[in-house]
C-alpha cells in the first residue's frame, strides 16, 4: 500500500507539473495571439494608410489636371484678349468682349483658389458644400470661363421653352467642374474621332431642366461616339478610363462623389443607335423661383474660339 500510495503522489505531482506548463504554454499562445492579432491590425492601418496615400497621390493628379485647365483657360482668353487690343483703334464691341475675356480670366483665377482648398478638404478626409445663389447666365459664364481649350467647337445652352426665370442654390464651383470635366471628355472625343454617325457637325449641349421648380436636371449631350460596353456599367467607379494616355480614371468617380455630395445623382447612357452620348446629373431642392416674371429664353449657343 505504501508503494502504491508513494507511486500515486509522484503522479499527482508530474500531473500538477504538467498543468502548470499547460498553463505557461497557453498563456504564451494567448500572449502570441495577442502579438499576431496587433500585427494584423497594424498591417490592416498601414494597408488603410497605403491605399489613403495612393488615392491622395491620385486625387491630387487629378486635381492638376483641373488646375492646369483652368491655367488654359486664363492662358486663352489672356491671348485673345491681347490679340483684341494689340492694335492702335478698338471698336466699342471689342471693349464689351474684352471685359467678357477679362471675366472669364477672373473666374478662372478664382476656380483655382477654390481648387487649392478642395485639396486641402480631400487630405483632411472632408467634402464641404459651400451653397450659394445663381443666377442662371451667371452660372453659364462661369461655366464658358473654364472653356477656354474648346478652340472652334460650338457649345450650346438649353433651357425648356417657355421656363419661368429661376435661382439656383447649390456649390456652383463643385457642379460647374463637375460639368466642365464632362464637356471636355466629350470634346476630347471629338478631337480623336471627329466623324458624327449622322455626319452632322459635332456639338456638345448643356441643357437645364427644372423639375417641379425644386429639383434640377442638367444633361450634357454629344453627337459623337458611344461609350464603350467594355466600361459603360462601371463609368463612375475609380481608374476607369478608356484611351487616355493621361487620364487617372478618376475625373468620374470624383464627379460622382460632388453630385452625391449634394445629394444627388449622376448616369450615363448612349443615344438611341448609338448616334450620341447623354450625361444626366440630378440634383434636389436646388431651384428657387425668381422674383420675376421673365421668361427663359429657349436656348442659346456660343463659340468660345473668340
């Protein structure tokens, strides 16, 4: 009895032995799961930080493309206006279109003062709309202002027949480089394929469109080529691009995140047969009736070449 007894207390104490290395051995595999779950999370934030620098790196570039058109635009009118009033008798209609220039230069300065704090938004993580009121040809000439590289083609303005005169309240900076960037894809399309399925000239509308007399509805129309299938469902997303040597892919998917960022909405689709492209941006409780009874005119269209 003595023996088994002796035999059993050795046990008992290779088992307790045994638990506390059980006990040591799971307590370092807590302590290693622990380490290995930070390591994770770490990988995860540097990841996370990764993919910020190279949307940030992305983004900017984008926004140096929207900068350098707006210089393009100072540097145009800056040249026709040079071009007007280099010679010794100035025609009173040549001052009138020298202010326009004059302007358009203005507004055009100031696009980039605001793109430089749209930069500054998008590093800090935010989009800030700053509404204000337009009027609607004020909103158009801001718009002609950042049209300086459109050279000879004609660009139209529409406004339904018969439209009651109406303000606009919205970031008009935001929207109008929304439709700027969108004008210039389609005017970059005619410079590489100029031909028109109806053998037409090329154009490109603007058309506004009140819903309601609250809600807005702007489409920018081309008769040039359709949009490929290979991108047409996935247009908005980011680094989608088609032929651009030196496109980012994102002029699109930041237009996107704008229009949302007002709350609302933007597609695109081809015309029937393909004989155009329609791009369509919707934006809510952004229209505001004038206080007047003027009537819109119908349309209206200009060329930007002088």
């Amino acid at each position: 009895i003595g023996q088994r007894i002796a035999v059993l207390e050795e046990l008992w104490t290779r088992f307790q032995s045994m638990q506390e290395e059980l006990a040591q051995n799971v307590e370092e595999l807590e302590d290693s799961k622990q380490k290995l779950e930070q390591t994770v999370t770490d990988l995860q934030v540097a990841k996370q930080k990764e993919r910020r620098l190279v949307e940030l790196g992305n983004t900017v570039a984008e926004f140096g493309h929207d900068i350098r058109n707006a210089n393009g635009s100072i540097s145009s009118f800056a040249n026709l206006l040079l071009k007007m009033l280099d010679k010794d008798r100035i025609k009173a209609i040549e001052v009138v279109q020298a202010l326009t220039y004059i302007r358009r230069i203005k507004n055009s300065s100031n696009n980039v003062t605001g793109l430089t704090t749209d930069i500054l938004d998008f590093a800090a993580g935010r989009m800030e709309i700053r509404p204000e009121i337009y009027q609607l040809d004020e909103f158009q000439e801001q718009i002609e202002s950042q049209l300086g590289f459109i050279d000879e083609l004609l660009l139209h303005y529409r406004v339904p027949a018969g439209q009651p005169v109406f303000l606009l309240r919205i970031d008009g900076r935001k929207i109008i480089r929304v439709i700027v960037n969108l004008v210039k894809n389609a005017w970059e399309k005619f410079q590489d394929f100029p031909e028109t399925k109806d053998d037409k000239p090329a154009f490109i509308e603007v058309r506004f469109i009140p819903q309601n007399m609250r809600e807005l509805k702007i489409q920018i129309v081309d008769n040039g080529g359709p949009i490929p299938d290979s991108i047409i469902n996935n247009l908005f997303q980011s680094y989608q691009t088609e032929g651009k040597e030196m496109g980012t892919g994102l002029g699109l998917s930041i237009s996107k995140q704008l229009i949302e960022a007002h709350g609302g909405g933007i597609r695109g689709f081809n015309l029937l047969d393909n004989r155009g492209v329609v791009f369509e941006i919707i934006l809510p409780d952004c229209v505001i009736p004038a206080p007047s009874r003027t009537v819109q005119k119908q349309s209206d269209s200009i060329s930007l070449s002088a």
